[in-house]
C-alpha cells in the first residue's frame, strides 16, 4: 500500500512524536509500504527571527523530495515562527497547516504520482486533522486519524491549561474574555466532524478506544476500524543500573514536557513536604515547556531541593537514569488524561527502572497491573510524599521485576505491528480507483 501521512513533526527531531513515527514508518516500510510524508522543517530550524523568516517565504513548499532515515518520502512545508504562549502556539500550528495545503497543491504531480490508498493525519497539532480530510476528499482516497490524546475532550478543560504558567499575559487574558471561547467552541465541533467522518483511528490508549467506541455507538455512526497502537517505540537510551542500599536520600527524576498537562507544582509541594519529616528528596526535572519558568520560582520559594536543566539528549540521559532511584510520571487531575499515558511511561517499563506514578486511568491501571512501582492520585502531595519517605527507607522496594519490560517489548514487537496491519487491511482495496483528483 501507498499511504501519505500529514503531520506537524518529523524527524531529525528526537521528540516523542517524531519517534513515534519513525518507528511507525519503519514497520510499514520493513512491511513492503511506502510512505510519503507532507511535514514542516524541524523545530529546530523554525526558530528563526522575522528577517530570516520572510526569506524563506511562508508558504515555500520544498523543491525536491526528501528521504528519511526510515525509508520515507518527505515533502516539507512553509511555517512561522512558533512562541511559547498559548496564542503563538496556536498561530503556528494553524499556519503550518495552511502551509500543508500549500505545499500539497503546489506539488500536486508529487502527491497524485504517488497514488496514496491512504491519508493519515497525525495529532498532537489539531489543525492536521482539517489537512488530512481536505487532502483525503480531494484526491478522493479514505483518511485515518493518529490521535495520541483524548481530543476534542481536552479543549472542554482549556480553562486549565494556563494554571500551572503563572500569570498570563495581558493578550491572553485579553482573548480569554471572549475569543478564545468562540475559538475553541469551533475547533471542538471542527474537529469533531474530522473524527466522526474519518474511516480509520489509531490510539495510544485502550481506553480511549473503548470512550470512542462507545461514542460512535450512541451516535448512530458507522462502524469503522479503531486500533491501539502505544507509544511502545525503542527507547533512545540502554541502561545498566546498579541499586545503593546505603543512600539515606532518594534521587528523583522528571524527563519529559514541563507543560500544562503535567501539574508538576505537585511533585515540588511532595518534596517540600517530605523535607518537613527530615527525608531528603532530591528532584531534578529535564526538559523544557510553558511552566518551566513558574515552577522554577515556586521551588526557589519553598526553598527545596529542586533542579531545573535542558533537555537531555540520549547519551546524557542515560546518565540521570542511572542517577535516579525513581522515575516521575506525572499527569494532571483533568478527566481526559485519565484516557491517556505518557509514552515515558513504556520508556522507563523498558528500562525497568522504578517509577513514581502520579495518575489515574489507564497510567495508573498499567503501573499497578504489572508492578512498575506506585500510583498516588493526582493533586495530592501529602501522598505523594509519604510514598517517596517510604522508598528513602526502604530501598528493597525500588527493585521492579521483568513483567513490566516483557510486556512492552510484546507491545513493541507483536500487538502494534498486529494493529497497524489490520488497520490498513481495511483498505487494500482503495487504491483500484480510478476517480483521485487534486
């Protein structure tokens, strides 16, 4: 089969999106698919200033075909500059959109040579889920949806977002009067309808499929394929991880998106708290994100044992994962994150080092069921901390056995391959047509 995939990331970056498809790509590829992907320039490069991004022309679709690591066919696309901000955030995405559209019909003898059976749009980035449906209808081919979160039913808790990023901005509050009611009223019923009309789904969460599943029941829609594919792509790092039984403190680690999501002013307050018993904690939280900065004053407030550092790429990480005693993941109290897990959580499993899970849901029912290490509940420190005083003390209890990493690794090798195919079993078929347009 022949499928095109939109999306608004790709590699070179090593993000968790961009791992995803990757591997992906190189299961469909290794399969004897070929895969033709319409994406931005990497993050990296589109942190540009204004001068230099007027000369590379916004909506400059690429002139020749990439090739990815994987095997794939890469067509770049224009962008705009993204910002840390909510708003900015949002104006990227959606000019990135409109420049996949752009690219897409400028190199229209690109995309229609390449005779797709099957458009796939990728999400995060909501915007993509419009591109793949106007692609899809144009060239008169099925679209299926990769959705990694519980959307539209994250943008019904987007008064929450900004709660952990401090004081918003005058624009922000500004638009927050009225505008970004309006906007997410109609990005939640646009996409929606992309969703509803889609032919395929691939979920990062069993329980996600069965909320949509049921949905589409209730509603009268038709039946369609709805597959689990997991976040369960190779870890970046190898680990060889030797226990201290004679530390008296426990180290803690956070590698992931500092962001709204994560609550992690949470995990501060549990530190906090366990100082106050006499336990000493000590928290370093990598990577990057809108909070970062408010959580970064609200530990220099509590004055508490609590580093901040960049990013970590694979051959450093490595070397904090055999720092820490216990890994972090940690979600917020909102409803949808309940359909939702962290792609750290497989990572760390893999890995089979201990982690700290602060979740409900799905997060939480994986770690319990095969023995990762604890779940608290969200927005509860108190306990959180108590936890963390029992592990200082009893290090015995930081050891995991294999269950946790044999599972993935069936996840990894067996069950994802297994849904993917059968996903796209459904539709061998398409690619008789003789009516695609564009």
């Amino acid at each position: 089969m022949r499928v095109l995939i939109v999306s608004q990331y790709w590699a070179p970056e090593n993000g968790v999106p961009q791992r995803r498809l990757a591997w992906i790509s190189e299961i469909l590829v290794n399969a004897g698919h070929q895969v033709l992907v319409i994406a931005p320039p990497p993050n990296f490069s589109r942190k540009v200033n204004l001068r230099t991004w007027l000369r590379k022309q916004l909506f400059k679709p690429a002139k020749f075909i990439e090739y990815g690591e994987k095997g794939e066919q890469i067509l770049r696309t224009g962008f705009v500059p993204a910002g840390r901000s909510l708003s900015l955030r949002i104006l990227h995405q959606g000019t990135v959109a409109l420049g996949m559209l752009w690219a897409a019909a400028a190199r229209r003898q690109i995309v229609t040579e390449f005779q797709p059976d099957l458009v796939v749009g990728t999400v995060p980035a909501l915007p993509t889920v419009v591109v793949a449906r106007l692609i899809s209808e144009f060239l008169k081919v099925p679209y299926a949806i990769d959705l990694r979160d519980a959307w539209p039913d994250l943008l019904r808790d987007w008064e929450k977002w900004n709660e952990e990023v401090g004081t918003p901005s005058i624009r922000e509050r500004l638009l927050s009067k009225g505008p970004a009611q309006a906007l997410v009223f109609f990005v939640e019923k646009v996409v929606e309808s992309c969703l509803n009309r889609a032919d395929g789904l691939v979920l990062t969460s069993s329980y996600l499929a069965q909320e949509m599943e049921k949905d589409r029941r209730q509603a009268g829609l038709r039946k369609i394929p709805i597959e689990v594919v997991r976040n369960v792509f190779p870890a970046a790092v190898l680990l060889q991880k030797q226990p201290n039984p004679s530390k008296a403190s426990l180290n803690v680690l956070y590698a992931g998106t500092i962001g709204r999501a994560q609550q992690l002013s949470n995990a501060i307050y549990a530190v906090y708290l366990a100082s106050q018993q006499g336990v000493e904690i000590c928290l370093k939280i990598l990577g990057d994100g809108a909070a970062k900065s408010s959580l970064e004053d609200l530990a220099k407030k509590l004055n508490v044992n609590v580093s901040f550092e960049g990013k970590a790429e694979p051959d450093k990480l490595r070397h904090y994962y055999e720092w820490a005693d216990t890994a972090l993941v940690h979600l917020a109290e909102w409803k949808p994150l309940e359909r939702a897990v962290p792609s750290k959580t497989y990572e760390l499993m893999d890995l089979g080092l201990h982690i700290s899970a602060v979740a409900r849901g799905e997060t939480a029912e994986i770690v319990r069921n095969y023995e990762a290490g604890f779940v608290v509940e969200p927005g509860n420190p108190g306990a959180l901390a108590r936890k963390w005083e029992v592990l200082a003390r009893n290090r015995e209890k930081l050891q995991v056995g294999s269950r946790a990493s044999s599972w993935v690794e069936y996840e990894r090798e067996k069950a994802s391959p297994k849904a993917l195919f059968s996903l796209l079993s459904q539709f061998e078929q398409s690619g008789d047509s003789d009516e695609r347009k564009f």
